[in-house]
C-alpha cells in the first residue's frame, strides 16, 4: 500500500491486483465483477440476502465461539463488524452479478472480505490486513460457500414472502370487498366468451378472492420446505472442517439471529446438492401468476368499450392511453400485472431447468435460480400492491349496462329446462335470436305452451 496512490495490494493463487484503500471487499470480489459482468444485477440490489448472509455470518460466529475455535477479540470484532454492516449503506461494496459461476462463492467471498475489512477497521487496522482477520480462516470459518449461500437463500425466501403473502391477503380483501359491493347486480356469465346463466357481479369478484387466497394457503404450505437448511454440511454435505455438533448450534443462533425457524436437514449431503424446495417455491410463485394472469385478462374484458365492447365495469382511469385517438384510456394496471406474470411463468422454466442440471454433489446453477426466485417474488408483492391500490380498489360496476345486456341475453333460457325440457327451451331460445324478440315475448306467442307452463315460465323470467 502507498499513501500516495491510496491503493492496497492483495495476493490470490492467480498473482496480485491493485484495489482501492476505500474498498472493503477484496481480491476475489473484484476478479468477480471482472468476470461476470452479465445481467448489471448486483449483491448491492438485495439487501434482504446480504441481511441473511450476515446473518448467517454471525450464526456460524456465535457457533464457533461457543466451539472456542476462534480467538475472543477475532470474534468481538467480527461480530461488532456483523452488526455495523448496513446492505444500504455499504450496498456498492457487494458489487458481484447475481449472474455468476462457481455455484455462489463470489457472493459468499464478497460477505467474507467486506465483514473483515469492516472488523479490521474498527481494530484500528488497514483494510486487507488479512493476516489478522482473514475473510477464509476466521469469517468463513466452519463453513463453505455450499452450505452457507443456499441458507441464506432459503433465510431470505422465508422473509422477503411475507411481503408477498401479506400483498395476496390485502388483495384478497380488496375483491372481497368488491364482491359485498356488488352483490345485486346481476349480469350475464360466460363461458367459452358465450352468453351461458345469470349471475351477479358480486359472485364473479367473489370467485376471484376465493382463487387468489387459496393460492395464499398452498404458498404457506410451501414455504415450510424452506426451513430445512444445510448449514454445517461445508463443501458437499460432510462436514468437512466443522466439528461435531456444529450444523446445530449454528442452527439455532441462526433461528435467534434471525427470528425465523429454520432446522438442519436430516441428511446434510442430499440437502446440498438437492434444489426440489427451490422448484416447489417457484412453481407456487408460477401457478399465482397464472391465476392473477387470468384475474387480469377477465378485469380488461369486463371493462372492455366503453361503449364497444362490454363496459359491465369501470377500471379506475390511470392515463391518457393513445397519442392519437383522442379519449382512449386503456387498462394499464392488469396489463402490467399480466406482464408480471408473464415473467415469473419464465422465470420458473429457468430455474426448473437450472435445477436438472446439478450434477453428483453440488447444482453450480443456484445464482440463476436465486436471482429468477427472488425477482418472481419482488415482482409478484409488488405488483399485486399496484393492482390492489391502483385498480381493484376503485373498481365501478356500470349497473345499468350490466341490466342492459342480462335483459338482451337469452342466459334465463336454461332456467326453462325443468319447466319445458331442454329440447323445448332451445327452440324457444333460437326463436328469441332469430326475430330479435325477448324470451319473454316468444313464450307469450307460443300456442304449444300451456297455461300452466306460461305461469311458471313467467315467475322464472320475472
């Protein structure tokens, strides 16, 4: 190091580099941004994992000195640099691509270095003086990237969802609310987008809650897969350089660190190398997409026109919606939601076929399926919170258009069946269609009715 130049010079088995005296992470982080400069996502972009890294950082810690294997002021010093550590203040010291090789070490390195350099400092030392605090040896110490990167991912899965299920709750509320609103009115329901019975529109945003907060439930079911952690299992699960009893007590100063339940895998080597709670949680995430995605195309039919299509409600005017037709104001929120859904359906493909592709033992993939995992689960809390505010609380039911096209269907022709059979019923339904006249009026002029079947046809109809 030189004053001079303000710069700080660290040593790897590939040679020496040149770093800033400023920076707190080290050689490998910076070899690390050099060679995986790819999605321009970086470690600094999700603060909730660099919390759940540190944590775990702390967590192995707290283990080690309990284990007495580290010196007491090595561990004062780590943990007062554990606590320092702030992911929004220090974010552009974590500077590695979420995309990266080496099944997450650069991630794990970046913590190590930025931990020690923080404890060095707060020693009164120079940052890189890894003879004294080694980001390896004292750090890292019991563990590898292997055990530590998929805990955190799983730590920060189990955090960042209770924004996403809290979104899936209020959103639900919302509908719920929507469906008391409209209780009363009754309009035409569909199928195959053909007129098919009567409903209300209460009913219609009712199925939509119920299918939104079923998915809710079945997330929260899921979730508790992630809970199983490989934590003390180090490079494939054996434990290699951890002493007995290690994955343990990590375990349970990570649950008090932390304030999440989490347990050690009863087999620490298959839990290593296996991704299966990844591709449930993913496949959650997709099956929510697909049903907010078919939520979002049913709001934009409904509130299809206004005056050209069905127009039975009216989505909350967001923005002008053309540069050249005057008036036009389109359904911007779904749309976006779809999008949304769109690319979390995608991002569970990559992270299904990322998760085939582990071999023996250890997935080198995990950094593709953390960084799709976690935008799925950002994007998904997110948007339904746009939805939720920006859309569907302010949601209008057109009552007189829904009346207008009820009494112009023929949807109270199935309520007939029982009265003059489905045969009969048809034909007095393809009457109505072919003249243009009301249901009720063909059934007026049918002679072959009897007086009977007119007197109930037309308590039906009323």
């Amino acid at each position: 190091m030189t004053a001079a130049t303000n710069e700080r010079y660290e040593v790897d088995l590939l040679g020496t580099r040149v770093l800033p005296n400023s920076a707190l992470y080290g050689i490998h982080t910076l070899r690390a941004v050099e060679n995986f400069d790819v999605s321009g996502i970086r470690l600094g972009d999700y603060p909730t994992f660099i919390e759940s890294l540190v944590m775990v950082k702390k967590a192995a810690l707290l283990a080690n000195e309990e284990l007495s294997l580290l010196a007491p002021d090595i561990v004062q010093a780590i943990k007062r640099a554990c606590e320092k550590l702030s992911p929004i203040d220090h974010a552009h010291h974590f500077p590695v691509d979420m995309m990266q090789g080496g099944a997450g070490t650069s991630t794990n390195m970046n913590v190590n270095e930025v931990i020690a350099n923080i404890a060095l400092l707060g020693m009164g030392r120079r940052a890189g003086d890894y003879s004294v605090i080694s980001p390896n040896d004292h750090v890292n110490r019991s563990q590898s990237t292997n055990d530590v990167y998929p805990t955190a991912v799983r730590l920060t899965v189990l955090r960042e969802s209770e924004g996403l299920l809290n979104a899936l709750l209020k959103l639900t509320a919302s509908l719920r609310r929507k469906s008391t609103e409209f209780a009363d009115v009754v309009k035409v329901g569909r199928t195959q987008l053909q007129d098919a019975v009567s409903m209300t529109l209460g009913q219609e945003f009712e199925a939509f809650a119920e299918t939104i907060d079923e998915d809710r439930i079945l997330m929260l079911r899921t979730l508790d897969l992630m809970r199983e952690v490989n934590l003390g299992g180090t490079a494939i699960g054996t434990g290699v350089n951890a002493p007995d009893g290690f994955a343990a007590i990590a375990c349970r100063h990570l649950n008090a660190v932390s304030g999440v339940e989490l347990k050690p895998a009863s087999n620490l080597i298959e839990a290593t190398s296996d991704t299966g709670a990844f591709v449930s949680v993913s496949g959650m995430l997709k099956r929510i997409a697909v049903k907010l995605s078919k939520v979002c195309n049913d709001l934009r039919l409904l509130s299809s026109g206004p005056r050209a299509g069905f127009g039975e409600i009216k989505l909350p005017a967001r923005q002008a919606g053309s540069s050249i037709m005057p008036g036009k104001v389109n359904p911007v929120i779904p749309e976006m939601m779809n999008q949304i859904n769109f690319q979390v359906i995608g991002n569970d493909l990559t992270i299904t076929l990322a998760a085939g592709a582990g071999q023996l033992q250890l997935n080198a993939m995990e950094p593709v399926i953390v960084l799709n995992l976690f935008q799925s689960i950002r994007l998904l809390a997110r948007g339904m919170e746009i939805l939720r505010t920006c859309c569907i609380d302010g949601i209008e039911a057109d009552v007189s258009r829904c009346r207008e096209l009820h009494d112009r269907s023929l949807v109270q022709a199935a309520s007939l069946n029982p009265i003059v059979g489905y045969t009969k019923a048809a034909m007095l339904a393809k009457d109505a269609l072919i003249s243009g006249a009301s249901l009720r009026e063909v059934v007026a002029q049918d002679p072959s009715l009897s007086e009977e079947q007119r007197l109930s046809i037309s308590s039906v109809l009323s």
